[in-house]
C-alpha cells in the first residue's frame, strides 16, 4: 500500500486525509497542535466556557453536505444544525437590521429600506444563484494548472455571466443605492481580501450561499465538523499524529522521499502540505525545491488577520443575537487601512458572536459565551496594549447596542488572540487569518500553484492555493489536491 504525509489538520488537511485514504492509500496526518482542527479549534476553560477558536458562519451547507455525501454519510450522522433566525444582526449608527432566515420575509425588509429593492433582491438572487452553481459545483474544482481547464462548455457558456472583469462594487450599486443595504451585500468581501472594489463580481455567490442557503450552527460548535471529519478518516484507516512537528521534506532524486518529524524519518510516496505554503516552501524545503522566492510572497495580496477576544460572561447579556456586526462606521474606510494602509484601523468596524444564545452546552448555566472579531492589516505591530485599547472600544460599543453596563466587570474569562499567535499556532504568512485575497489578479491559475513545479509528489492544499479561502473552500482544495496525488503516484 502506498503511503502519502498530510502536513495539518485543518479542514484542506482532513479532506485531503478523507479522499486520500478513499483511494486506498496509506495516510499519515502531521499536526504540530495538541488536536486537529486549525484554524477552526477548540478549547474548553476550567470554568465551563467552550470556545471555537476561528470559523463561526456555517454557510454554503450543500457544499459541506456533498464532502459527507461522498463517503456515504450525512452531515446529521454527526451533527444536528439549526437555522438560525434572525440569520445576524446589523448595528448602524441610526439603529440596528435583523437579517431574517426567511427569504420572503427578507424581501419585505429590502422593500420597506428601499422602494423595488425586494424585486431587485429576487433579481440579484437570481443571478448570484447562477453564478454559485457554475462556480462552486465547476469553476472551483479545478486543480488550475492551465487556462485550458476552463475551456469547457459549461464555462465558456457562462464565462460572460460570471462577471468576472466587473468589480462587485460596481455590481452591487446596479441593484441597491440604500447605504445599508449595500453595506450589507458588501461585508461579506471583507474577508476574501481586498475592498469590495477589488473584487470580482463573481463572489455575490457568497450572498447567495449564505443569505439565500441561510445561516447555521451545528450543535456542540463549529468543532463539530472538524470532529466529523476526522472521524470519516479515522473510519477510512488514517493515521493521527499530534504534537507533531514537520521539520523538513527529504528530497531525493527529483522526488519527496520522506519527512523528519519531531527528529524521526518517516518514508512516504507522496506529500499534501495543508500546512502554511509560504512556511512549508521556505522552511521545510531546500531552496532549488521551492515554487518560489522569499520576493513571490512579499508581492501578493493577503486577507486580513484579526483581533480576536474570547469571552465568559458570568452573566446573562439582553439584546444579542447569536451573529451581531457592529458596522457604525464606514466599511470602505476600514478596508483602505488593512489593504492599502497596512495600519490598525481608525474607525474600527466588528463582529461578535454568541453562541450561548443558541447552544446552552457552550457556557455555565446563567453565562454567556462570545466571541469578538476584529479584522486588520497582516504584518503590523501586535502588542497586548493595543490588543487592550481595541477591546476597550469593542466593549463599550457591546454595551451601548445592549444596554448593559458594567460588562467588563462580569468578565470571568478573557483571552486575546492576534497576529503573533496566528505566527506562532499556524506559521501563518505575516500573521495572515484567512489566507490569500480573491483579486482578479490571484484568481485560478494565478494562484500559487497546487503542486510542487520541481517536486513530482509534493502538493499544496489550503487557503493560500486554489480555490481560495473559507471553509467550503477549504474542503474542495482538499479533495483537489488528492485527487492530484493519487493519481499521479
């Protein structure tokens, strides 16, 4: 039986780890953490709080069901998801927008914000729709080693549909003109990378995977789907190893023999790096292997990192939702200084979740569960003084929308996450959280590549390659990149 290394065990690495072992190979998964999950861990406190560490917005969920479908299985063989309603809420400066699970019900609520916005919504939907079933069942499961991938009938017909030289901006402003209905179409962006004027119109798929498809959460935490996943491996003959640390890739005669694991050598036929790409190349590979040079990574366009603060409330906070974005403040503003000026930002907008809301199992009984969310510039100076003065903001704002004063006092738990420990958990690329932007200029082909050039059985997986970040994403480099190695080895 061959064998095949999967370095990580974030969602690419446990899908390639799935697919891989479906073929009848060998798998072996590398995690350097005390678990497997990524980005998408979780931790348990001392004092009854459950905590997911990253991915928080079930969305897309045909495309997370298809990854269980595949081995005969059903999301509800693990998990039980719930809808949620309000799907989240948005806090303006004026007052605040429930986003309803119900479709028609959201239509009323674009009409009463904006005379023809609900026709114009179906119209959008009606577009978006086409665009997420072309690109997410054709367009993404592409390996991207050629253009001549895409000359398709599928695609060519739909090339021009898929609005891919149009900015989403612009795209937008052609259906809404209410600041907050467009706001609200627009944040999504926010985390493939770059203003919504960089990105391709495209990604109104994600509007449609996500207010169209609904908004969910499995029961027990994100982790949930890690769980399951690992679970579908562990079924399949995987092998899991902890606490293990990648040190280098042995390279002999043009071909990846082996990896050196916490000082041990272990022989393999072929090697998936779900681990971080750029630290993958450049640490664990002798320069005359790597794609590319240390000048390659400098010039890409990143996603944003975030400031992150888990939070046990030994109380019950009124008037929260399970999704709540605090966007008083100007979102193009935001985005100008992660992306362009590379700074902390002004006039900060952010996102809090509370799943206690939803789940009861996730905090003690009478406390709640959250989790703030602040996205910022990759590579900027990251210090527990200015981590205090975002949270100090985020606080007050928390209280305000709620009308509960003297949360600080009712803390009982509070950790900081931010870029250096995106650097130190992940080997994450200048602290980046959500991998590389979605620009025109980083689409497909132009992304790094899924296989090692010089390296006949290495392979990359993950949100630094095709087809991009987010967890559905995620799932379908995974399988992409298995799918390449075994068939080439």
């Amino acid at each position: 039986m061959k064998k095949i290394a999967i370095i990580g065990s974030g969602f690419s690495g446990l899908s390639a780890a799935a697919y891989s072992s479906k073929e009848g190979y060998e798998v072996h998964v590398f995690e350097k953490n005390e678990t497997a999950g990524g980005r998408a861990r979780q931790f348990r406190t001392d004092n009854g709080y459950l905590f997911d560490m990253g991915p928080s917005w079930y969305w897309m969920p045909d495309i997370i069901e298809s990854f269980f479908n595949d081995f005969g299985k059903k999301a509800s063989d693990f998990y039980e998801l719930i809808p949620l309603d309000p799907q989240f809420e948005m806090v303006f400066s004026d007052g605040t927008m429930p986003i309803p699970h119900n479709y028609e019900e959201m239509t009323e609520l674009f009409e009463k914000t904006e005379k023809g916005a609900g026709k114009r919504l179906d119209d959008f939907m009606k577009d978006a729709r086409y665009k997420y079933e072309v690109g997410m069942k054709d367009f993404v499961n592409k390996p991207c080693h050629s253009w001549l991938e895409f000359v398709s009938p599928t695609i060519a017909k739909s090339a021009f549909k898929l609005d891919l030289l149009t900015n989403f901006q612009r795209f937008v402003r052609k259906y809404f003109k209410h600041p907050k209905l467009i706001m609200l179409m627009e944040f999504p962006v926010i985390f493939l990378g770059a203003s919504p004027k960089d990105i391709p119109a495209l990604y109104s798929l994600m509007n449609y995977g996500g207010y169209k498809l609904g908004t969910w959460y499995p029961m027990g935490g994100f982790f949930r789907i890690i769980d399951a996943m690992k679970q579908i491996g562990v079924n399949n003959g995987v092998h899991f190893h902890f606490k293990s640390n990648v040190q280098r890739i042995i390279v002999e005669k043009g071909r990846a023999s082996s990896l050196v694991v916490n000082g041990k050598v272990w022989n393999f036929d072929a090697i998936i790096a779900s681990s971080d790409y750029q630290h993958t190349e450049t640490q664990l590979l002798a320069e005359e292997y790597r794609n590319y040079k240390p000048e390659y990574w400098k010039k890409l366009t990143f996603a944003p990192s975030c400031l992150i603060y888990y939070l046990g409330f030994k109380e019950k906070i009124p008037n929260l939702k399970h999704h709540t974005l605090f966007f008083e403040n100007d979102l193009e503003l935001h985005t100008k200084e992660i992306y362009q000026d590379k700074k902390w930002p002004t006039q900060p907008l952010f996102y809090v979740c509370c799943p206690s809301k939803t789940d009861p199992d996730v905090a003690p009984q009478n406390g709640e569960n959250v989790f703030l969310l602040m996205p910022v510039a990759t590579g900027i100076e990251d210090s527990e003084e200015i981590r205090e003065q975002y949270f100090r903001e985020m606080i007050g704002r928390l209280e305000k929308h709620t009308g509960s004063v003297g949360l600080q006092e009712k803390i009982e738990y509070k950790k900081s996450y931010c870029i250096q420990d995106f650097k130190e958990d992940y080997n994450a690329y200048e602290g980046n959280a959500y991998g590389l932007a979605n620009t025109l200029a980083q689409t497909a082909v132009l992304k790094p590549s899924l296989r090692n050039k010089k390296v006949k059985n290495i392979f990359y997986t993950g949100q630094l390659t095709v087809p991009g970040p987010g967890v559905p994403p995620s799932i379908i480099s995974g399988k992409i990149a298995a799918g390449e190695a075994t068939s080439k080895n």
